[in-house]
C-alpha cells in the first residue's frame, strides 16, 4: 500500500487535501493523471453499462434535495443511532443492540436536540452514551479490551448544511450520501419523458457524502467519495411471475465482466452472499464484491435486491401515485410498483483495485502500471530520440499532432530516452513512439510497447490504422 500511496504522490495520481495547511483527514484531491485514470473508469462504465444497453438511461441529479427525501429512503432515521465500531475489521454496532456475540449493555444516554424536520419541534436525540461491552466482534473476533472499539457515539452519516441566507431561520438540508435516491424521485419523470417500458434501468454517477466514524486506508473510506449506481426497475415478480433472480444473476455477471475490464484479475476479487441475518430487511438478495487489497480483503462494490422497499416509502411520503402502468397484465389490476436491483460501484474504491492490480514492481529495472490500454491517463507518449535536434522534433511533433487529434498522448522529451521509457512505464502509458534520424529519411518511427518492451518499426502513414483499436473494450 505505501508503494502505491507513494507512486500516486510521487507522480500525480493522487494528492493529500490541504497539505500546504496540514492536511484534512481523508480527504484527497486528484492529480493530473488520477483525473484521467477516474475519468476513463467512469467513462468505461457510462458506455458499458448506460449507453450500450437499449434498456438504461442516465441521469445527472443534485446533490442536495428535500429533506423530505431523506426522510423518506430511511436515512434521517437510521443514522442516529449511538455506535460502536470494531477498529479491526470496522463492523459497526447499534450501542443499543450489539451483535450476535457482541455484548453490549447500555448504561446510561445523554441526551441533546434535533429540530424535527416536518414540524420544526425539538425531538430528544442521543449524543453520547456510556457501555460496557463483553464478548467479542461477531466478524474478526475482536476482545473488547482496550483499543479494539471506538466509544459509542451518537452518529450521523449524514452532513447537514443550511439553505437560506439567514442559518437560523434556514432550512436544514442534506449532501446526499448515495446518489441512488435522486434515480428513485426522477423514476416517474423518465417514465413520461421516455419510451422506457419495464423492465428498464437509470445509471448515475456522482459525488456522495458520509459522516463516517473511522476512516483511513487512502482513498477506500473518505468523507467525500463518488459512486456509479443503476437502479434497474424490474415487474413486481409476485404479480407478473418476472423472474427477478435470472436478472440478477445477469448483473452479477455484468459486474464481475467489468471488473475484468477494468483489469483486476479473477483470482483478486470475491463475490460474497450477503446472509439473510446481514442483509436489510427489505432486500432478498445481496452480494458485496471485495478485492484484496494490500490491507486486506474488503468491500469494492455491491448488487442488491431491494424489493419495492424505496418507491413505496417515497409513495407514501410524497402521496404521489408512483405505479407503473403494465399494458401487458391482463384482468384489473394492471398497476403495481417496480421492484429494483441495484448494482452499486465506488468509482474510488475501484480507482483503488485497479491501481493495485495494475502495479508490477517484479523487473528488476522498472516499475510498470499496467493498466488496461483503455484506462491509462495516456495512450501514446511521443518524442525525438534526442530532444535538442531541431530536425527530430519537427518530425516528432507533426507526428504528435497527427496522433493527440484521436488519442490522448504526451511529448515526452526529457532526458535520454531510457529514462523516459521508465517514467512512461510507471504511469502506465501502453505505447512510446520515437522518432530518430531514420525517421527523416524513411518517415518510420519506432513503437515500444509498455509490457513487452518490444520495438516495432512502422510507416507514419499507418500509425493511425495501428492504434486504431487499440485503446477500445
Ligand atoms: N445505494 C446503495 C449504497 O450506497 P453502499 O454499499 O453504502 O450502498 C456503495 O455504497 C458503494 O459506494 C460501496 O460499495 C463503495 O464502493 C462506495 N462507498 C461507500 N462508502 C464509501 C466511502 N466512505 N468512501 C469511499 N467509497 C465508499
């Protein structure tokens, strides 16, 4: 891990938030290539899973909604219980439940104040609370003695904030900490805006924020983190017999064909059945996908059946009818209310598993990012063999100019040309093109590819027919 923090430092991927002041804990702020990298992951999933299916559309929704919202998806209500976290393998546990072998008695609450949001009352909310806790962690085993557990606090994943010029007379509002709800309220509005018929899916992704008690690891846990989610609307399966587990099987393969786009390799990433005990009430099939990272092997993503359990609580917050109209169901009752899978990524998380799969520090001479071509920051670093002949770097740069219309490619001409092949290497650019003094007379350059170091002479009339499908799935 600490190669990896370090390469994304040392080269751009990834900088600490705020440093020149310190640093703010968790926080961390894209470079020049980590902008790239993140773009391409995004842009790979928008195609993969928004734009090449006739059934899902995109949407690109606020950040900050009603409150109502949040009222409605559960939010406001489950994050104010009093935790506590196992530090080792970050379960957490309501201070007033504990676990299956977790103990945990609760000895007193103090209390504070929240405004009720619909009515504006005071409500009593814990604010801290004082325990004792036996047994051990139901997933590591931890002992709750000394340092294994954080106290139990009253925890909010929610970040609040005020709309309105005046605070006090302002209304409290929400950044969003999932950007699935803005798919569940804009269900209707794509439904009368489109030729969308279930069963039909909306992608999305964004920033998302969470209040989170611990933290840590890079950029696997932060405050501030950006998901890609797919609410996939399917017929209530009790009323149209629509068989919603044949569905998710085929998402669970469309995530695991992802991951292997994205270049982690089989062997590197675990798709787990999330137990009944474990899974939301509501929900009658979950799998969390984790990836081996270097700390260990934890949560990339996840794909859940969620029933009707978001569209009925926003039904009945907002009294607004939001069936679906079923033309094909035949005898009355032809409305009912979707049901959704959702598969959901953490594009930093995945950002994360694709740094550590690419990263190969086995040669001796180098250290390689190899990213799937799609991926890297750069497709193509171009330069004259030596960057002070004027002749070389005329020719070198019509054949950058020829080369960054299509691809995004780099003038690369510090240094001697050994160098250079290492810095690309460590960025993960797939191919190096080198004009010498031949080049002046033949109008060839040299391609070096980044994992086989290989030299291949070609004409600069088909390097373009050469890349061409190269940096495609
Ligand atoms: N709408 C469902 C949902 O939000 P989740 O499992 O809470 O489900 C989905 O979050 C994904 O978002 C996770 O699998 C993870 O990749 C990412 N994620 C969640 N919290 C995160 C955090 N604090 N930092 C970075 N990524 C996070």
């Amino acid at each position: 891990m600490e190669k990896i923090v370090s390469l994304a430092k040392r080269r751009g991927f990834v900088f600490p938030n705020s440093e020149i002041y310190g640093g703010l804990a968790s926080a961390y702020d894209y470079g020049p290539l980590g902008v790239e990298l993140k773009n391409n992951i995004k842009k790979l999933w928008w195609k993969f899973f928004i734009q090449d299916r006739e059934d899902m559309v995109g949407i690109d929704g606020n950040i900050i909604s009603s409150p109502k919202v949040w009222e409605a998806s559960g939010h406001i209500e489950n994050f104010k219980d009093p935790m506590i976290e196992c530090k080792n393998c970050h379960a957490r546990y309501r201070a007033d439940k504990g676990g299956k072998k977790l103990k945990i008695k609760l000895n007193k609450l103090i209390e504070g104040f929240d405004k009720n949001l619909k009515t504006g009352a005071d409500i009593p909310t814990y604010r801290d609370s004082d325990v004792d806790l036996s047994g051990n962690c139901d997933f590591c085993g931890a002992k709750p003695n000394g340092e294994n557990f954080t106290p139990p606090r009253s925890f909010s994943g929610m970040f609040r904030t005020h709309l309105g010029p005046v605070e006090e007379n302002a209304e409290i509002v929400y950044l969003r900490p999932e950007t699935a709800q803005n798919i569940f309220i804009n269900y209707k509005n794509i439904l009368n805006s489109t030729n969308k018929k279930i069963p039909f899916g909306i992608g999305q992704i964004g920033k998302a924020f969470r209040n989170e008690i611990t933290t840590g690891q890079f950029i696997f846990r932060t405050f501030e983190f950006e998901q890609m989610e797919i609410e996939y609307f399917i017929p209530d399966p009790e009323l149209t017999g629509f068989d919603w587990e044949k569905s998710f099987d085929e998402w669970k393969e469309k995530m695991n064909q992802f991951a292997e786009m994205i270049g982690l390799k089989k062997d590197e990433f675990e798709n787990i059945e999330i137990s009944k005990e474990e899974r939301a009430f509501y929900s009658k099939r979950t799998i969390d996908t984790e990836y081996k990272y270097p700390f260990g092997q934890e949560e990339l993503w996840g794909l859940a059946y969620r029933g009707n359990y978001d569209l009925s609580r926003h039904q009945d917050y907002s009294k607004e009818d939001l069936r679906y109209f079923d033309e094909k169901l035949e005898g009355k009752e032809k409305k009912y209310l979707p049901h959704v899978i959702e598969p959901s990524f953490g594009v930093d998380r995945a950002l994360l598993a694709v740094l550590c799969s690419a990263y190969d520090d086995s040669e001796k001479e180098r250290i390689v990012l190899k990213l799937p071509p799609v991926l890297a920051p750069y497709k193509i670093a171009v330069a004259p063999l030596l960057g002070n002949k004027p002749e070389l770097i005329e020719k070198a740069r019509s054949v950058f100019e020829l080369l960054k219309k299509e691809w995004h490619c780099v003038w690369d001409d510090r240094g001697n040309i050994g160098k250079r092949y290492k810095s690309q290497d460590e960025i993960g650019t797939p191919y190096f093109v080198v004009i010498d003094f031949d080049s002046l007379e033949d109008d060839s350059v040299t391609i070096r590819d980044r994992d086989t170091m290989e030299q291949k002479r070609i004409k600069i009339s088909d390097l373009e027919k050469y890349f061409e499908n190269k940096f495609s799935f």
